[in-house]
C-alpha cells in the first residue's frame, strides 16, 4: 500500500515561562479551550507525561472521532510527543517544543502523518493552516492571560 508522509509546524512566540507554556499545552485538558476539533478529553486535569495516555473526542468535517492518545516523549519544559491512530488517516503524531527566546517562549506545534493514505489536498492544508493559526493565538491568550 503507498502511503504519503505529511508533516506541517506553525510556530509563536508566547510572553510566559517554557514550563507555563509547556504546562499548559501538555494538560489535554486543556485543548478544547485553544483547538476547535477538539471538544472532550478524558484524563487527569494535569499535564500529560511519558507513558500516559488518554482519550479525546474531536470533530471533523466528516463526523465525531475517538481518539486515544499515547505520550512518547516528554522532556519538561522543552519537547513533548503524542501519538495516536485513526484508521481513516493512520498514525498522527503531534510534537510540542518549547524554545526560550527573549521576551518569552517560542512554542512549535508540528502534526506529523507518517503514512497517510492519501494525500492532503490544498484545501485540507489551508484548513489545518488555519485551525493552527487560530490554536496557537488562543494558546498565546490564554497562557499570557494566567501567567503573565
């Protein structure tokens, strides 16, 4: 079966710590408030470390989606890593880093599908383009609002 490995970063810089920035975007409970697909987690109101897992209902343009997450990586303050499947698209991997810059913390968000089975379209980019620009401006708002 030919797959078609897909990988997208998007990228701010946020005025607070890495460890807020971290702390924050590792606590999946956290997501439904930055991340419009994602609308329910069920897990412990706490960042997420290696080895936890934990459950999300997410939305698509096609319908709802379960999906169960497995933390692969995490290096508090600076890299986190996630994994999880879904059958229509494969495995996705979601990677966190937190870069200490001045005047805050760059925090990169890149979404990686390492063998989708097919391949985006340019309307499906712009949308999770856009999905991302208006994630990480929430995440920016919400961490500068408690932490700053």
């Amino acid at each position: 079966m030919t797959t078609h490995p897909f990988e997208r970063s998007h990228s701010i810089v946020i005025a607070a710590t890495p460890a807020a920035v971290f702390d924050y975007v590792t606590n999946p409970k956290s997501w439904p408030q930055w991340l419009p697909s994602s609308h329910q987690i069920d897990c412990d109101d706490r960042p997420m470390r290696f080895g936890d897992n934990f459950h999300e209902h997410w939305s698509t343009r096609t319908g709802p989606v379960s999906l169960d997450w497995l933390v692969i990586a995490c290096e508090h303050p600076r890299l986190w890593i996630g994994l999880t499947q879904i059958d229509f698209m494969g495995p996705i991997v979601v990677q966190y880093i937190c870069e200490p810059v001045d005047g805050g913390t760059k925090f990169i968000r890149t979404m990686r599908n390492p063998a989708r089975p097919k391949a985006p379209t340019d309307e499906m980019i712009a949308r999770m383009d856009d999905e991302a620009a208006l994630g990480l401006g929430n995440i920016k708002r919400n961490v500068e609002r408690e932490f700053v």
